[in-house]
C-alpha cells in the first residue's frame, strides 16, 4: 500500500528526515515511536503533502502511485488520512458542513454521486457512535472551543467518515485522559480491517494496549533505527531509547 | 458594447484584447449613438431638461434646480480612507433613456463567462435569460408574474413603483418624505442625486400591514436597468413591516463609471423594515482598470419602537464609499447594521455606518466584517453618536477584518461620541488572516485550496449572512467564493 524509500526532507534548509525506509501493507497496523524531534510528525506531514516541507530526495509510492507527485487533496481524496496532533479551527464553519464537503469532494473524486441530505445525516450518525462523539458536536464550529479530547475524537470520527485506506495519526493520544485514550483509542481499533492499514504516531505504550500493532519502529534523527513487534514498545516503555542510541554510536 | 462588455468580463483575453477592452472601459462614458441622450454635462439647462423627459411638476424641478445651486457651492470630499481619480463632472452625461438591450435569441447566445457565473451562482434559469438579455417573453411570462405581484400588494394598499411615477401619481407622499431623510444638503453627492437622479423605486407600506413578502423577489425580476443616480425612497408607516432587497448577486455590468444613488427610509412607529443589498457591480480587472465608482448615501430615520435593520454584502465596484446608517429619534428604537465587505485586486471600500442615538432607550448593534484580497484596501469607518437626551442608549460593534495575502490592507476607523452618561457602549474588533494551518487542514480532508477559503471566508461572514433573506444567503455564500477565486496560492 505505502513504500517509502529513502526518503529525506528538509524545512527552512535544515534536514529532518535522512533516508526514511518504510513499507505498509494492507490489513496492517504500524507504530513509530522515538525521542521528541526525532522527525515523527514530519515525517506525517510530509507523506500528507505539507507544503512546509521540501523533500529532496526519495520516493513514495501509495497504492502503485508516485505519492509526492499529487496535491494534498487529491493525496487525501485517493484514501491517505491525517489525524492531526493539533487540529485546526475552523470558526463559523460547522463540523457538519465541513465533513459534508470532505465526503462529497472524495465521492466526486470516485465518480459517485454526492449523498442526499438524508443519507449523510444517516451516516454521520453512525460514524459518531463509533467514537461516543455526541451528534450536537456536529453542529458546532470546526474544533472551536473544542476540549483536548474533544479534538481527537473529532478527528477519529472524520476518519470514520472518510474511511481511509491509510491512516496516520500523530499523537492522537496526547492529552488525552483515561477514559477518552479507551475511547478513541477503541474506535480506531474498530476501524481497522484487512483492507486499510494504520500508522499510529506515539510516545506511549498504553495506546498499543489498544492499537495493537504488527510492526513498532523506531525513529531516531530522521532515520528509523530499529523495528520490532509490540514487545520492543513494552522494552522502550520500561527502558527508554538510550541502549538503542549508544547501539547506533 | 454589449458585446464589449461581454468581453471584458473575460479574465484571461490576450493582451490587445483586454487593453482594447479597458481603454473602453475608462471612457465608459464616450456616447452609444443609439440611445437616447442629452448633451455632456451638467447646468440648470440641463436639470430642466431631465425633469421635462420625466414629465415632472413644477415642485419637483424647483427641488432639483435647488440641490444643484447647492452642489454648486460644494467641494469634493477628501476623508475617505480612498485614492480616488478626479472626477470631471462636466464630462458625464445625466441622463439617457433606458437602453434597449440587445435581445439574443437564446442562452446559447450568452457569453459562456457570464454563463460559468450564473451556473456556479445557482440562479435559476429563467433568471439567468432575464439578467443576460435573452428574450424572456417566450420562456417566462414575465408580465404576469408581475401582475400577480402587483395585484398581491395593491390589495394590502402597498405602493411600489418607480420614483418617477411616484412623483406624479403621489404626489402629497413624495413632498413629505423625499428628502425628509438624507436633505440635498447633506454632502456632496446627495446634492448631486437630489439635482440629476434619474430613477429609482418607491415603496409605501400602510399603516399596520405586514408586506406579504420579500420585496427582494419582486424586486429581483424588475432590477434590469437600474440607473446611474438612484434615489430610492421606502415609507413604512406605523406598525407596518417590510422586507426590501435591493441588487442581485448575478455580476452587473454597467457603462457608467460614477454611481451615486441616495437611499431613504422612514420607518414610522412600531414600524420595522429590513433592507438588505448584495453589491456587485463590475470591479474592474486584475490590474485595478475600470470598474464602477459607488458613493452611495444611505440613511433611515425611526420614530418611537421602530425598527431598521441594514444588511449588506458588498463585493463589486472599483471604489465603495457607502455609511447606511440609522437615526434613532424615537423612544426605544433600534438600529442594526450587518456588512461584508470584500475587496479583491485594486478594489477599494470605505464603509461603516452611523448609529445616531437621539430617542431614550435606544440599542444598535454593529456587526462589520471586512475580508481583504490581492492589493485591495478595506476600511471600516463608523459613527456611534448618543446625544445628551438619549437616556439609556446601548451599542454593540464589532469590526473584523480578514485579510487574504500579505499586500492587501485592513483599516477601522470607529469613532464614539458620547454625551449622556448613562450610555453603554461596547466595541470589539479583530483582525486575523487565513492560516497555512487551515488551509493544510482542509486541504487533507479533500478539499481544494479555493474551496477551503470560500468556506473559511463564509464561516468568518456566517453572522452577516444569516441576516440575509435566505435565497440571497445561499447565493451570497457562493459569492464570496467565487470573487476570490485565484487570490489563493
């Protein structure tokens, strides 16, 4: 589904990311976990398409496509979600209205037909259950005056909406409490099937309580260090990064 | 030069085209042989001249000749946060009779330009022929349409008609109202309109009658034609209500360059009335040439319990120079003014309002939010006046501005005059730009960049539109995404 391959970026000149290698098929769940400043969230936000990026060397391929040749939306369009670490406001726009335009401009893209006001309100429904995201929400403007949790489970439900075939999540379970880490946490476990692929961007092991993940990697200085299962976050979580940074020297 | 006009709503024509084009456009005013006109210029000859094609009374030409001996005495104003080009007023002609548009034979005749517009607007396609100047007799009865308009209102004892039939089937209303509101006195260009308008509508709402409805579509149908100095004049007597649209958000090209129209509304007590405008009058083309010059003079007066509620979108003219304002005069009035106002390319707009707190108990409440794109310049320029008698008086304002880009400018100038202590007066503004941040993210959910500040901007505006009657609302919402198209990455 996605292969990086030797992929380097820079921003304002400075190189973050020195040859990132990565592969992730369908049906799989893959878990990047490093040191602050590693590169993690450019790393997301360069496979999105983020403009504040140059890449300057490499390759993505997505679904057979040249990945970095398409514009953000059409990235997003042909099934790539972010879930943003910090979502963005939207004030004056309801969650309702954006999530309508997102899913017709996808439908569209497809070459179906745009849902009837019913089907959507059908379909919002259910995508929200799927989060416990309280319907009301919907109707609120984008993220504004959102509480922390509030916001991730927004963006758990805009992936439900959209049904992505990758999705990446940057530090969805950051403040997050207990009972919303279950929740959305959950919810992403109830998204995944053989057919998509989930990449979870994290600093904690808990979240992996949830997500269970096929692969955990290590990204250290823009180049990831080491790969494991599930076990190797267990072994971070209890010893930190230092025996496989000294590794490294 | 309907054809010319056609044209120069093409963004992209080569070069010789588009200068071609535009050197038209500056001498907008050169003669059309086949219209109508009187000679260049502007003396009492020719005020006298106006008010015989009209078939006007004397008293009507006595007020004209009055305005223009005024106007004579008066210079052009300087305030404006606005680089305006001098006028030569004796270069204009004042009057021409209504052109008798090229009719075309079909839709397939209309420029696809305008065409891509009405489609992306959403304007139905009887409408879409009317506005384009396709031959609507065969599609759309229009004559009956208004008739049954007509005879709904004449029932309710409602009068809407043109000024200049107003002034000889009613006359006692004209003479008390007309200048009642906004003097020949008051500036410059009120002096000009009270001296040279040419037409413009009347409305009358009896006492206690609700107009059964929006005058807007009434008004829509009817609007082909408007003219260069407008005077509009609305009437709501006690406890009658009224909801009047004025312009269309379809794109009005017009041939002259100088609009000056005056609006007066009197709303009597207990009376309410909602005038909403959606301005979109050609704003000349990327490079800041041509486009129509809008000084308009807006004001309505409340008695005791009245209501008047201005809502406008504006988002054409090369240059906007408009304050609706209200005079509360009477004991618990209210006045309320919401705006968007949004400049692209060149264009340039200083508009506000003035709340004038006379009555006891008055409230206002100003809600301006300014979206500025490309080189243009956007002031926001208002009045909050509470006399020393008005006890109790209450304002609400709030100024936003939004800019769109790094070479557009946002400007307030709010100014509060407060005599009476016992005044509460609250003002808020903000300014703010559309982030890369936002941008990224509905550009993630699948959203093209233009998409995403249509919808951005129609957040940011949501209050203001909300006020609009909800046809116009949906159309004012594609509006706005569509005047901005390419102000973006």
């Amino acid at each position: 589904m996605l292969k990086v391959t030797n992929l380097h970026a820079t921003v304002d000149g400075k190189e973050i990311l020195r040859g990132i290698n990565l592969e992730v098929k369908s049906g799989e769940v893959h878990a990047i976990m490093g040191p602050n400043g590693s590169g993690k969230s450019t790393l997301a936000s360069v496979l999105a398409g983020n403009e504040k990026f140059e890449v300057t060397e490499g390759s993505v391929e997505f679904e057979g496509e040249d990945l970095l040749d398409l514009s953000i939306e059409d990235r997003a369009r042909k099934g790539l979600f972010l879930g943003f670490q910090y979502p963005v406001e939207i004030p004056g726009v309801t969650m309702a209205n954006f999530m309508k335009l997102a899913v017709n401009e996808q439908r569209k893209f497809r070459g179906e037909e745009p849902l009837t006001a019913a089907e959507y309100l059908k379909m919002m429904r259910e995508k929200a259950k799927i989060v416990e995201l309280d319907t009301k929400m919907t109707s609120r403007a984008v993220n504004e005056g959102f509480s922390g949790g509030e916001k991730k489970k927004n963006e758990i439900f805009q992936m439900a909406m959209l049904d992505p075939k990758l999705a990446i999540l940057d530090e969805t379970d950051s403040g997050l409490d207990i009972d919303a880490l279950r929740i959305v946490a959950t919810g992403v476990t109830k998204l995944h099937t053989e057919q998509n692929a989930t990449v979870v961007i994290t600093h904690y092991q808990r979240l992996l309580d949830y997500i269970v993940p096929d692969y955990v990697h290590v990204l250290y200085k823009g180049r990831i260090i080491h790969t494991g299962d599930k076990s190797l976050a267990l072994k971070l979580e209890k010893e930190g990064y230092d025996w496989l940074i000294n590794e490294q020297q | 030069m309907q054809d010319i006009e056609m044209t120069m709503a093409k963004e992209n024509e080569n070069d010789i085209l588009q200068e071609l084009t535009n050197r038209e456009y500056e001498h907008g005013f050169t003669t059309d042989i086949e219209t109508e006109l009187i000679r260049r210029g502007l003396d009492e000859e020719v005020i006298r001249t106006i008010s015989a094609k009209k078939e006007e009374p004397e008293w009507m030409l006595e007020r004209r000749l009055k305005a223009f001996r005024h106007w004579q005495t008066m210079k052009h104003p300087t305030w404006g946060h606005l680089d305006i080009p001098e006028i030569d007023f004796q270069d204009i002609i004042y009057y021409a009779a209504p052109k008798p548009k090229k009719k075309l034979g079909s839709m397939d005749e209309v420029d696809p330009e305008l065409k891509r517009t009405f489609e992306k607007l959403g304007i139905p396609l009887e409408e879409q022929m009317a506005l384009a100047g396709v031959a609507v007799d065969a599609v759309m009865d229009s004559v009956s349409v208004k008739t049954t308009f007509r005879e709904t209102l004449k029932e309710k004892g409602i009068i809407f008609c043109s000024i200049s039939e107003a002034i000889r089937e009613y006359p006692e209303l004209i003479q008390k109202y007309l200048g009642s509101v906004v003097p020949y006195t008051d500036n410059f260009y009120a002096a000009l309109n009270a001296a040279v308008f040419s037409d413009g509508s009347f409305c009358y709402i009896p006492k206690g009658v609700r107009c059964p409805m929006e005058l807007s579509t009434y008004f829509r149908i009817n609007a082909a034609g408007t003219g260069q100095f407008e005077r509009t004049l609305i009437v709501a007597d006690e406890g009658a209500y009224v909801s009047y649209l004025e312009g269309c958000t379809a794109p009005q090209r017009d041939e002259n360059q100088l609009h000056a129209a005056v609006v007066e509304i009197v709303v009597e007590r207990d009376a309410e009335v909602k005038y909403s405008t959606v301005q979109n009058w050609y704003p000349g083309d990327k490079e800041g040439k041509g486009g129509v010059y809008n000084f308009v003079t807006k004001r309505g007066l409340c008695r005791e319990n009245a209501v008047l509620s201005w809502t406008q979108v504006e988002t054409g003219s090369a240059i906007t120079w408009k304050y609706p304002s209200c005079v509360l005069l009477g004991d618990n009035s209210v006045g309320e003014f919401y705006s968007v106002a949004m400049t692209n390319n060149y264009q340039q707009a200083d508009t506000g309002t003035k709340m004038i707190h006379i009555g006891r108990n008055t409230r206002s409440r100003i809600v301006s939010k300014g979206i500025s794109a490309g080189k243009s310049q956007n002031a926001y320029r208002g009045l909050v006046r509470v006399n020393a008698g008005a006890e109790n008086a209450r304002n609400y304002s709030q100024c936003d501005s939004l800019l769109i880009g790094s070479q557009c400018g946002a400007h307030t100038f709010p100014e509060i005059d407060c005599r009476n202590r016992t005044a509460i007066l609250e003002h808020e503004a903000t300014t703010s730009k559309i982030s890369d941040d936002q941008l990224f993210y509905c550009n993630q959910r699948g959203l093209s960049t233009e998409d995403a500040v249509g919808l951005i901007v129609n957040g940011y505006a949501r209050e203001v539109l909300q006020k609009l009657p909800m046809e116009f609302a949906v159309e004012a919402q594609k509006l706005l995404a569509l005047q901005l198209e390419g102000s973006v990455g």
